[in-house]
C-alpha cells in the first residue's frame, strides 16, 4: 500500500456509517484507481459492506475498533481515547502509514484529536476549517469555519496565506484575490484587528493579491476567491448561504406548483433548473480541510450521502497530490508575521 496514495478513512463517523463511507469509497476509486485505504471501525460491520463492494475490499484494508465518537460527546471527553476509528485514523497519518484522514464525525473532536496528534504547522498560531462554496462565476474558499471564534490580526494574516496556497491548489487559481469579510468596504469599517490584519496582507513581502474588504451580501458576487474571516463570522456566513440557497430552491418548487404557466414551461427549462440544482447541491462541495496541521485531515458534512463523502475523498487525494501542507510550511517559513505586524502598526500610526 506504500506505493500508492493512501487514505485514511474513520468509517464509523457520520450519520449513516460505514454504509455510506463505503458506497462513497467505490465511487472514488473509479475516479482515483491509486488510491489505497486503512479503514478504521467495527470490523463486524464494515466486512459484510466490503463483500458487496470486492474492488473497494482489494483496495482497503480494515483495522479493526469497536470504539467510537458520537456526534454528542464532547472534545475533553474523546481525546485521550485512543481507541476510537477517529483517534486511530489520524494516528495513521502522523506515523506516516497514510497521507491524509477522512472523517464524516463529531467536528469538534475532529479538530481537537488532530491539533493534538497532528500538531500544528511550526510558525502558525492556530489552525482553521476551510471549504470551498460557489459563487455567480464559479468558486471561492472562505476560512476560519468554526476552529477560532475569537482571532487577532495575525491570525487573519495566516489564515489568508493558507487560504491563498489552497485556492492555487484546490481552486487552480494562479493569483487568486484574497478579502477580509467585514462590515463595510470602507478602509475604517469593522473591528481593530481587521484593520491591522488588511496592512499585514498588503505587505509586499507577502506576495498576495490583497483586494481589501467583502461585504457578506457581496461573497456570492464573485468579487473575491478567498475570503477570510473570525471562526465565529465565517460559521455564521457560512450556515447564512446555506440556509439561503436552501430557501431558494424551496420558493422556486412552491412557485412552480402554484402556476399553471410555469408547469407549462417547465419542460423549456429544464436544462437551465439542472444546471442551477447543480450549482447549488452541496453534496459537490463537500470536505472542509483542517488547515495549517502537518497532516492533511478532511471533514466530511456527517449527513451527506455517497456521492458526497467521495467527493470529499477526491478533494484530499488532490491536496496530497499537490503537496498542499509541505506548500504551507514553505510559505509560512519565509515570513515573520510578528516583524510585519509591527510595520503594520508602525504605519497605522501615520497613515
């Protein structure tokens, strides 16, 4: 298994697991015939799934746990178990014997197991959640998620190098325009350490293509494609979009339903509402990454179906393919956030 990708898969996490952990390693493979896999869960459950799936049975091997995360236990109280699928497959990945980890369980442990196994990236203060979301002209990365409710100006300056490394990556953006999601566009809207974060990322040094401020109702406009914002903002923004295209699509159905003529032309529209359904379907965008770890860990939305859980494989194949954590190490090696801090005080006083 050496020789090939391999990933490390906790396949008891997620609502409808391993059923749905397996359905969505079958259809991974046909798009990544190299990729290899250590599955992490009650072997009694998942060997009975790999006999109706003997392609995902030759590529995996199962280690076998009878221990769980549950979506209601608290961080404090699984991180010293080492004895659960999620524990153990993130251990595969700091020992080495994978290249990255998915998970479709409880979030929080997620982050707090692989911050404490994984450790964080040398030079990086906190680590962030980072997705990928569409917008009108395509697609955009947006962090911090959730990890860090309260973030200082260097924290916004790493989560934007990460986030500017992952739209290159992910994304395939050469230069891709970075914005911090504040109030106002204006340069003395929002808080304090917004401010100082934007005269960081404006550094030459840096190297970004530092656009300046979003406005929340500006992120589906496709004026930015990394936005970057507190953990709390950017869960709150995050859950606002969701909630949005989901009430969209409703009000569309209901719309149709109501009237006669939309029912008559619907068939003359078919093409135009797939293409939309498409755009919005969730399930396309599924796999936050926890970045700036010295280990690649993958959170699947626990609810999703197979469809969605191989695309959230997909996208961390792609990363480790790219080398996406040796690229942040690189990058954040040639700075010092501290020193450009300073400058960036230092000017503000002057401005």
């Amino acid at each position: 298994m050496s020789e090939n990708l391999v990933i490390s898969v906790d396949a008891m996490g997620g609502d409808n697991s391993p059923r749905v952990v397996i359905e969505g390693i079958n259809i991974a493979t046909k798009r990544n015939p190299d990729l290899r896999f250590l599955l992490f869960g009650d072997e009694g459950q998942i060997m009975p799934l790999l006999q109706q799936y003997p392609k995902v049975a030759k590529v995996s091997k199962v280690i076998h746990t009878t221990e769980r995360v549950k979506n209601e236990d608290k961080p404090s109280q699984v991180i010293r178990n080492r004895n659960t699928s999620m524990y153990m497959a993130i251990e595969a990945v700091r020992s080495g014997r994978a290249q990255a980890i998915v998970s479709a369980g409880n979030t929080g442990a997620l982050m707090a197991i692989s911050k404490m196994v994984l450790k964080t990236i040398h030079g990086i203060h906190r680590p962030a959640i980072c997705t990928i979301m569409p917008h009108i002209d395509g697609k955009f990365v947006m962090l911090d998620l959730g990890a860090n409710t309260e973030c200082d100006e260097i924290n916004l300056a790493e989560f934007a190098i990460m986030g500017n490394i992952f739209a290159k990556h992910a994304l395939e953006i050469k230069s891709p325009r970075v914005a911090l999601l504040n109030i106002g566009a204006e340069e003395m809207k929002g808080k304090e350490e917004i401010h100082h974060a934007l005269r960081i990322l404006r550094n030459p040094q840096l190297d970004i293509n530092c656009t300046g401020y979003v406005e929340p109702h500006d992120i589906s406009n496709g004026v930015a494609d990394v936005i970057v914002a507190d953990g709390f903002t950017g869960n709150v923004a995050l859950k606002t979009i969701e909630g949005t295209a989901k009430f969209v699509v409703k009000m569309i159905k209901k719309s149709v339903k109501r009237s006669i003529l939309a029912k008559l032309g619907l068939p003359f529209m078919l093409g135009v509402v797939s293409k939309i359904k498409r755009s919005m379907d969730p399930r396309n965008y599924n796999g936050a990454m926890l970045v700036g770890l010295n280990g690649l860990t993958v959170k699947s939305h626990g609810g999703t179906d197979a469809f969605g859980y191989s695309v959230a494989i997909d996208n961390a194949a792609k990363l480790v393919r790219q080398n996406f954590v040796a690229t942040i190490r690189q990058e954040i090696e040639k700075v010092d956030l501290d020193e450009l801090n300073q400058e960036s005080i230092y000017e503000g006083y002057y401005l």
